[in-house]
C-alpha cells in the first residue's frame, strides 16, 4: 500500500445529524492514514455543524467549511476540489458508510492498471443487496447512456483529471454526478469498478430519493448533452 499519497476525501453534508458522525468516523478509521477530510457544512439548521467542529478538534485531518445558505451539492463540491491538495480525490456521502480497506483499494486498483478514476459496487445498507447488481457486467459505455452506472459515493479519482474535466457542472442542481461520468467517458478516461463492495449505500430518505422527480429531469438533461 503506498501510504505516501495524499488523498482528500470530499464529504459535503446538510442536515445530517443522525448520520454524519458514522459516515465521517468510517473515513477516519481507514487503514490508508494519509488523508485530507474535507467537510462543508451546507447552512444546517440542526446540530450537523457542531459535531463536525467536535470532531476536528481531535483530528487534525479534518477541515470544516461552512456555506452561509444552502447552495447545494454542486457548487458545494465545487469548493472542496478548490480546497483539496491531495493527488487523488474521494467522495463519500454524509449518511453512507465506507469500509476501512475502501480507500487503501482504490489507491492499489489506480496504481496497478494506471487508471485515471476508479469507483465500487456498494450493499445497500438495510437489505445488504449488491448493487449495481447484474450491470455490473455490462460495459459502462452503452449503460451510461441510460442512466448512471457508477455509485458516486465510491469515486476515486486523480485531481488533475477532475480540474481537466472542469469539475461538476454548476449548470446541474442535481444528477452533477451523472454529468461528470458522462465526460469523463467522453473523453476516454480510463476507469476500473472494483467488484467487491467497499461501502454501504443508504438508500432511504437520501437526497436522490426526496428529489427523485428533480433528479430524473436532470439526468434527463446530462443524457441529451452528449
């Protein structure tokens, strides 16, 4: 494991008091230490921000930034990629958990086949069901021209790929994820999707499911701009 690379995880969170803590101890606990925790606060209204400022204090890997509003997932990670200094990037979402080894695999499937990005499969959280589940073997090419066949929290990739690729679009509110694969396989990046799952995906009340009509508008709109 090449514990020399600086990764920065992008974690971007509203709302989340009953989930955060989990999702950020799971990076903490990773076995690959040489992190930069990079945490926005998207203008909570409830107690999310105070436990993030708890715990950064006992970790000095963790930065918090805070929006004055709530201006949504995109710009939000927007400004993380500006703040990050690590030579890859990780996203993890605020109410999904990743397996200690994520992070350490991701970087060893990067280095052995020289890839520019990488992400996982994931079991959902409540009925561990792998997903994506038949698709999986499917090529990504022809999937992701009906929809995304990447898991977003799970994505690995080199930052000088994203900053190339112009980061997320500001033009999507929602489905920037979608968007952002669909260049990257445009632009024939190169990608590998581990087949062991290394995360636990909610799949419950997440912004995907609470946006669900929003959600489908936007993918609709990332599919037509190819």
């Amino acid at each position: 494991m090449n514990n020399s690379v600086l990764v920065s995880v992008l974690i971007s969170t509203y709302n989340d008091e009953n989930t955060i803590l989990k999702a950020v101890s799971s990076i903490q606990s990773q076995t690959h230490k040489n992190l930069e925790i990079l945490i926005i606060d998207d203008g909570s209204t409830d107690s999310t921000y105070s436990i993030l400022n708890s715990l950064a204090k006992d970790d000095p890997r963790i930065k918090i930034l805070k929006n004055n509003k709530n201006i949504g997932l995109t710009k939000s990670l927007n400004i993380l990629i500006n703040s990050s200094k690590g030579y890859m990037i990780a996203r993890q979402d605020a109410d999904d958990i990743s397996y200690p080894e994520r992070i350490a695999t991701q970087i060893k499937l990067i280095e052995k086949y020289n890839l520019d990005f990488c992400s996982s499969r994931a079991l959902i959280m409540n009925s561990k069901r792998t997903i994506p589940n038949l698709s999986y073997y499917l090529p990504k090419k022809i999937l992701i021209k009906y929809k995304n066949p990447f898991i977003h929290g799970t994505l690995m990739i080199k930052r000088d790929v994203l900053l190339k690729v112009g980061k997320y679009n500001e033009h999507y509110y929602y489905s920037q994820d979608y968007k952002l694969m669909i260049e990257l396989l445009k632009k024939g990046y190169s990608f590998k999707v581990n087949k062991e799952p290394l995360y636990l995906l909610n799949n419950e009340n997440n912004i995907s499911i609470l946006n669900y009509h929003e959600q489908k508008k936007y993918a609709l709109k990332a599919r037509r701009s190819k």
